[in-house]
C-alpha cells in the first residue's frame, strides 16, 4: 500500500522559558515540512505515518481529514461543544474572498455594537497572515497581544502536546499547525468570553478542521473556484459538496451566486443538512463612493457579509437589524491590509493584494489596470509588478 509520511523537524533552542519567541518557534514545528510518496532510508526527525487515502462516509480523501482528533483535544481543553456553541459562530468557506467577507461582517457587528452595544467583543479567526501569526487570532479589530497569545498558546500547548490522543481509527496524533491554530482560537475567544465569533476554513469545509463547530449561528459560501483540486476535486460540484459541508440543521445558510452545477450540489446539501440556503447577488444599495467597494468581487463579497450579519442579529437579538448608518459605517471602517489595498508613498504607489489562485488573480489584474489607466490619465507612468507564490501553487499560470 502506498504511504505518505509527515516529517516534523526539531529544533533546537530552550523551551523552559514561556514566551512568545518559544511559543513561535514551537508552533514552527508543527509545520508538514515534507510529504514524500514512499518511506525514506534514513531519518533524524519524528516521523508520523498515515495512509495515503482515507474513507470517510463513502468519500476518498488524502491522508487523515484535519477535523480528527479536533473534539477530542478540545475536550481535553476542557471545552465541551456548549462552550463551542456560546461562541455564536458564524462560519464562513469558500475558494475566493472568505477574509473579505468575515471582515465586512466583523466591520457590521462592530458598527451595530457602538450603536447599540451588543455584540460588546467580537473574535475573528482568518488567514494567512502577513507579518506576525497573531493576525489570525483577532479580538475587537485587532490581533490578540503578544501577551495574551502567549498566555494561551501555552495553556493549549501543555496540556494537549505531552501526549496523544486516541483517535477513533486507531491512530495516536498530535495537532498539525492549521488544527493547533484553530484549536488555540477557540481557546482564546472562550476564555475571553467574546459575543460572537467569525471563523473561516482553512479550506474546503466538511472535513475541515474549524467544522468541529456544531450550532453556528449563520453559516456563508464565498464564491467557488477549481483550487485545492487534489484534496477536494476533481470537479466544482465536488468542491461545492465540500464547502457545503459546513451548513448545520436549523442555521440559516447563505452563499454568493454560483454556476448551476455547483449551485444544485449547495441546495441538495442544504436540504439534508436540514437548513435553508439563500443565494445573494450583488446589492444594488450598497454605498458607491470611495476604493473599498470599487471592486466588483469586493461588492459581492460585502454583501453576502451583509446577509450574514442581518440573519446573525435576527436570531441573537430579535427586532434589531443595521441601521443605514450602521452598513456605512461598516464599509467605512472595513480593513483588510493585503486585499485590494492601495499604498500611497508620495509619487509611488503600491497596488498590494493577496490572490493566490488564477480567478482571483483575473479579479486583482482587472482592478490593477483599472486603477492604472486612470492614473495614466493623470500621466503617470506605471512601474513594476512583484509576483510571489508558494511552492505547492501551480506558479506558470498563476503567473501567466
């Protein structure tokens, strides 16, 4: 039988110190440094095997699915799926524009907060980050501080590291670096006791790790594209039968509009899962000034946002909606640095965003040379495009 292995490296420096240098370091490790398609010779680092595929419910997936073991290690964290469930989750996948979309609906909740109080904290688990893994863990528009992160990190860190859980396969594992970030999000937003919590998936949904959630409060599909085609493909309507995977009965679902095909997958799952599903278009009423909704792909994704906070109040807090000045103020505050963002240093400008797939880079492309045609208009000359991309992406035509 073919195997895969995950190799861990270790690294050497002094643990006995709680603090966030080690805390980092330590979370390094947890990284899949490689993934080789049959057993090395020789090794110098822990090596966990696992079978290439795996069975669950009929479907055929790569290695272990990142949701084993999430309960249980929870659980050990002395949180039940109650305390998950107070969280008041909304649950957000996708192939392009889940972090635009958790934070136009963070924006909402916050504007709906100053007027009104409630949700007084907001938690927000995104990715990836850009400069500091604290990114990912948000309380209130901003990273978690160093202090607190610290503080958690360790206290999921010593007590589900030491020693492994028995999965239900048999199988004794730690968490991965994606699992033990969600783990630690979880952790952090139940001891902060926050009011609601905006949590996106790593990728795919049904056997993502973040879908050890049970009771959301609102569940939203961002628009769908063919990436993560070897854990998720080979088709869209295979992608969308995944992303689907997060809808739960009596949680009112929404999506952005999708192809036919992708789109009938979403509403027969819809229906086993014993939810609604409503498809949103682009709203028409949404402000129309300024750079943040000049981006079509932008509108879109901040009106399904807007669909999400609206059904989240609803049930929460019933006879309570956004005001007009609250979806204003929401926009108005929307931040999301590395997205469509446009930096102005004097004569330069930087034109910074995030897309790693082709469809979203057609997006990104279609904003960079509408924002440059107008500037030539202003007769300034257009300078140079830095592209970057991991490994694993397929980098020629994303390029290209």
């Amino acid at each position: 039988m073919k195997r895969t292995y995950e190799v861990y490296l270790s690294l050497s420096f002094d643990t006995r110190t709680n603090n966030a240098k080690n805390a980092l370091k330590l979370l390094e490790t947890r990284r899949r440094k490689a993934r080789p398609t049959s057993r090395p010779t020789s090794l110098t680092t822990p090596v966990s095997t696992i079978q290439d595929t795996t069975t669950v419910n009929g479907n055929s997936l790569k290695g272990v699915p990142s949701l084993v073991g999430m309960k249980e290690w929870l659980q050990s964290l002395g949180h039940s799926d109650n305390a998950v469930n107070r969280l008041n989750v909304i649950h957000v996948s996708g192939t392009k524009g889940k972090g635009s979309t958790c934070a136009f609906t963070r924006s909402f909740l916050r504007a709906h907060s100053v007027r009104t109080g409630f949700p007084k904290k907001i938690g927000l688990y995104t990715g990836p980050h850009l400069q500091c893994v604290r990114e990912r863990i948000q309380i209130d528009d901003h990273p978690v501080t160093e202090e607190l992160f610290t503080r958690y990190f360790f206290e999921v860190w010593d007590r589900i590291m030491p020693a492994d859980i028995e999965l239900s396969a048999g199988v004794a594992k730690q968490p991965r670096y994606l699992q033990f970030l969600a783990l630690l999000a979880f952790h952090t937003f139940i001891k902060e006791e926050v009011d609601a919590a905006i949590f996106e998936v790593h990728h795919g949904g049904e056997y993502d790790a973040t879908n050890v959630i049970r009771n959301p409060v609102v569940t939203g599909i961002t628009s769908l594209g063919m990436d993560h085609v070897a854990q998720l493909g080979p088709t869209i309507e295979t992608i969308a039968w995944h992303k689907a995977g997060i809808f739960k009965p009596g949680a009112p679902a929404f999506s952005v509009t999708q192809d036919p095909g992708p789109a009938e997958v979403m509403r027969k799952r819809a229906l086993d899962k014993g939810t609604t599903l409503t498809f949103v278009p682009a709203n028409e009423c949404l402000p129309t000034d300024g750079r943040v909704l000049s981006v079509p792909v932008q509108r879109l994704n901040c009106s399904l946002a807007l669909e999400l906070t609206k059904a989240f109040l609803r049930t929460k807090t019933p006879g309570h909606t956004l005001s007009d000045a609250d979806i204003y103020h929401g926009v108005q505050s929307f931040r999301l640095t590395g997205r469509f963002e446009i930096i102005d240093e004097g004569k330069l400008q930087w034109f910074v965003d995030g897309a790693h797939n082709v469809l979203s880079l057609d997006q990104t492309a279609e904003w960079f040379a509408r924002n440059v045609n107008n500037e030539q208009k202003n007769k300034v000359k257009p300078g140079h495009v830095i592209f970057t991309t991991y490994q694993e992406k397929d980098g020629d035509p994303i390029g290209k």
